[in-house]
C-alpha cells in the first residue's frame, strides 16, 4: 500500500481539489484504490465534503470578481492565460476560460460587462500538453444543470480552448465543440454534443484513457446516483429477516446487494429507522439505527479511536446536548 492509500478519502479529495499535491493522478490512483474496498458512493461523499470546504474557504473570494482570473486562488501569481470565450454575446460577454499556467487549475467565468461570476473550476491533470499535445482539465465543480453530463473535462491545446468531453460508465467519450458553443445554443443542451469526435480530439482521449483510465473510472462516482437502489418496496434487512419469512409460508424477494449499494443502502437504512424512531419514541429503534452505524463503520474500514477522538473533539469544540437550548430557526444561513 502507498503512502497516499494509507490516507483517509476525505484527505484524499481535500488534496486534488485544493491541488495539494504536484502529480494529482497519484492521488487519483489511490482514490480508485480505495473505491474498491469502500464504494463509490464513499468517493462522492468525500469530494462533496471537498468541495464545500474549498468553497466556504480558499475559493470563497474567487467566485465573483471583476474582469475574470486575474490572480491564482491557490498561488497568487498572475501568470494567467484566457483560453477563448463561447457563448459569446452580441456585447462581447459569454463564458470565457481562465488558467493559471503555474497551478494548472482552471476557472471558467461566466462574464457579464465588468463582472465575472463562476461557472466551473477545473482541475488540470497531467503534464501541459501531455496528451498528444492536448492539456485535459477535469471540471471538479459544475452548475447544477450540467451536472447530467459528468464526469466532464476541457481540452486546451495552443492556448485555445477545443471544447468538453463527457464519458459514460462505459467510459465511450462524447465531444462538445468550442464552436458549437453559441449563444443560441442552451449551456445544458443535449443537442451540440456529438460521438463524430476529430481526430485529434479522440488521439488525446485515447492517450489520456491508456494512461489515467483509473480517474475517469473515480469521477463517474462523482455523478448522482443513478442506480435504482430504492425501489418501491426495496430497502436493506437484517440478515435472517428472508427466514423468518419463509417459515411464515411466504417466499420474499431477495437480492444480495452489491458492493458498492452497500454504503448508500446502510445509510438510508440508518435514515430509516431514525424517522420510525421520531414517530414511535421506542428505545428499540435505537438498537436498529446503532447496528446500521456500525455495519457502515466496517465498510468504510473506519477506525474506531478516530471516531471517538472526532467525538470528543466536537464535544470540546461545540458541546453537547445536556443543556437543552433551542435554536429558533429564523434564518437559513444557520448551520449547526
């Protein structure tokens, strides 16, 4: 096991998105590593986690400012280069995409006049250039509305911007061109993107799967979760619940999940009985919700003295509950 594997995942995702290290993809093989054993739905959780932090911190500055990128968020340098603008506006304003050449992270600012808002911030992976002669950004932070399409990623080549390319779990590429990208055109339409990828296009996705097919495979964890765990009538029992039944004459139907359903059925089972213990009040729902805690812990290998030093921690930091005060909650910024 590497170094970077004996990380927790949630170290791991505050390292490429804060850019904490100089070869991101190292991280990234250790993510995909540990998707193994602890699910991808722990690779989302811990990248959602990530990203609010960067963006509640450091980047807090960064997503409203005049004029674009004019100093890095993780550098300070200025050693910035504007890539192109698409969506571009009859005034000139439209979507333009800033890099710093030091960092190698990306932003792309949605410009109106002298303002310069956030539409993504994108991750640079590899050398510049690397892929045959293309640099690929991985979007680590998109609008809601695009978030249909992720994993995404920008192709710069010659300081020009190429456009974006979206893999599905079958990790086939489709291409959205920085030419089909007009005002006219919705920035979450499905139109514009196309599987008819250029040449040269499909010669640095091809470098860049040979090489890094691993973090493609990491970031469609990143995506909602499409899988259809919950079906009507479908939820997580204990284990001898399907005998019990049987033995009544009935034949359930079964499933066993799979490996990576576990760690989002065990925390819907945990929301489960939470909500059947608000209504019921019974002590032994307690007993059903701590079981699914510590299935969940065992999954995610977690260490048991970690969690308590955590516990106290927060018990130092915030209190407990022993007091009884409550909080009148009249504004929504409150976050407790």
């Amino acid at each position: 096991m590497s170094s970077l594997e004996e990380r927790t995942m949630d170290k791991l995702a505050d390292m490429v998105v804060q850019v904490l290290w100089q070869d991101l993809l190292e991280v990234w093989k250790a993510l995909r590593a540990k998707m193994d054993t602890e699910g991808p739905e722990a690779v989302k959780s811990a990248f959602d986690g990530a990203v609010k932090r960067f963006v509640d911190g450091p980047f807090n500055e960064h997503q409203e400012v005049r004029w674009g990128m004019n100093l890095c968020v993780h550098c300070n340098d200025d050693n910035i280069e504007k890539n192109g603008i698409s969506y571009v506006k009859p005034n000139g304003d439209g979507l333009e995409f800033n890099q710093c050449l030091n960092c190698r992270i990306g932003i792309l600012y949605d410009l109106e006049t002298a303002k310069a808002k956030l539409d993504s911030y994108n991750i640079g992976l590899g050398e510049q250039a690397q892929w045959n002669g293309v640099s690929i950004f991985w979007n680590a932070i998109v609008p809601d509305s695009m978030k249909k399409f992720l994993p995404t990623y920008e192709l710069i080549q010659d300081g020009q911007w190429l456009g974006t390319v979206s893999f599905d779990e079958s990790l086939t590429p489709k291409f959205l061109p920085f030419d089909a990208m007009t005002e006219s055109v919705p920035r979450d339409a499905d139109a514009p993107w196309t599987t008819v990828i250029p040449g040269n296009i499909q010669a640095a996705i091809d470098a860049f799967l040979e090489k890094a097919k691993f973090q493609v495979e990491a970031a469609l964890s990143l995506r909602s979760y499409h899988r259809k765990v919950f079906a009507m009538g479908e939820k997580l029992v204990r284990d001898k619940i399907p005998d019990i039944i049987r033995e009544t004459g009935e034949s359930p139907k079964i499933r066993i999940a799979k490996a990576d359903e576990l760690d989002v059925l065990l925390r819907q089972k945990i929301v489960e009985e939470a909500k059947e213990f608000l209504v019921s009040g019974d002590t032994e729902e307690l007993v059903d919700i701590q079981e699914a805690i510590d299935e969940l812990l065992k999954l995610r290998k977690a260490d048991p003295a970690l969690i308590e030093i955590q516990r106290h921690s927060k018990l130092l930091a915030r209190g407990g509950f022993t007091k009884g005060y409550v909080l009148t909650l009249d504004q929504d910024e409150w976050i407790v």
